[in-house]
C-alpha cells in the first residue's frame, strides 16, 4: 500500500492552536482526507480535500496542502478539551473505494 | 453519518476456535470494508464488497474470509483464529467509489487468547 505517515502524539494547551502533520508518497493522490477517532468510537469524517486545492477552511479548522512535498496540514483554532482523540490522515487516487490511513496523532488537551 | 452497528461489540475467543464479526448497515451503500486497527498501523484493509456476492481482498486478508448476502450486511469471519488477530475491528460503508466517503461503524474489539 501507499505511506502515509503521521507522528504519533501531539499535546496542546487548551485554547491554544493544534497543527498535525501528514505525509504521503503516492504523487497520484485526488482526495486527502482527516478522520476523528474519539475514545472506543470509530472514525469520523471531519473534512477532505482535493488535490488541485492548496487550503480550505471549516469553521475552527484549516486544512493546508503542499502537493510538491506531499504534506497535508490540520489546524485546529481554540483547540478545547473536546478535540482530544486521534486523528487520521488518509489519502486516495480514486475516492472512498481505495483510502491508504496513516497511523493517527494522538491529540491530548491540557486544561 | 450512515447507519452502521457491529455485533458483538466486545469478543473474548480462544486460539482455534472460528469467529464471526457481522456489519449491518441502514444506509443502502454499495461499498462496505472491513479493516484492522493496531497501534503503529493505523487501519489496515483486511476485505471489501462492492456489491452482493461481489468482494476482494485487501491489505492483509490472510487468515480472514468474508461473506455478503444481502446489500445490508457483511461477514467477518475468522475460520481458525490467532493470537496475531487480536485487535480492533473496524466495518466502513460508502455510497459510491469515487468522491463520496466512509462511513463507520462503532468497532468490534477482540480478543484471542
């Protein structure tokens, strides 16, 4: 399968701004995707983006990509107790039929 | 989010023994995966169905079959298992192949003793 990788843990002061960092090496990639995973649940699509955009904005979150270096970004504004869970990074050339995850940031919110 | 359940949530089982994880999903999708989730791997594609009767094989299928009778349901099954197949369980559901997403279900967590 495709690389897709992601460190593991990220620790962020309540209110501060959290930014997780995604690479991937499949230079075909269409759509990149960040998953949520909270605690004994599973994940949950909080946005995508495709290919041919360099940003987008959704509310608290800012999704930045740099398709020359295959890095995606994720900000998180006001980042609250709420937001502790693992993110996914995922990548696909074709769509939901063939998605390559990374192996999730554990965010942890310090109060 | 689409309507998946997964059953049983939470499998104790032995080495050897066969086991059968079912997805059910609500939401008429096509698509329906199955994957592994393990520290250091992220999920990992075991199978997939793209329609009834209709699957292949992901990543790691090795040591897992499945099955899809009806649009709504898909089969985990584990004919003989491992210590190695200890893990989280993840069933995803997606309407259509190109720009729609994943849907998942609530994960199974099971254990092989």
């Amino acid at each position: 399968g495709e690389d897709v990788e992601q460190s593991l843990f990220l620790s962020v002061r309540e209110g501060d701004s959290s930014v997780i960092n995604c690479t991937y090496t499949d230079s075909s990639s269409t759509y990149l995707y960040w998953y949520k995973q909270e605690p004994g649940a599973g994940l949950q699509l909080l946005t995508y983006i495709f290919s041919n955009m360099d940003m987008k904005q959704d509310q608290r979150l800012t999704v930045l990509l740099n398709k020359k270096d295959k890095h995606l970004s994720l900000r998180i504004a006001d980042t609250q107790t709420g937001d502790s869970a693992i993110y996914f990074c995922a990548e696909s050339e074709t769509g939901a039929n063939n998605l390559f995850f990374g192996t999730g940031t554990r965010l942890t919110v310090i109060p | 989010d689409a309507g998946i359940t997964q059953s049983p949530r939470h499998k104790v089982t032995e080495t050897g023994t066969p086991v059968t994880l079912r997805c059910h999903q609500t939401e008429n999708h096509r698509y329906m995966y199955w994957y592994r989730q393990d520290p250091g791997h992220g999920l990992r594609l075991i199978h997939y169905s793209y329609g009834v009767k209709d699957t292949d094989k992901g990543e790691v299928s090795d040591g897992y079959s499945v099955s899809r009778s009806k649009t709504e349901d898909f089969l985990l099954t584990l004919e003989s298992a491992t210590s190695s197949q200890t893990s989280v369980y993840f069933c995803a559901s997606a309407g259509t192949a190109d720009t729609d997403t994943q849907y998942f279900g609530p994960g199974t967590r099971l254990t092989v003793l």
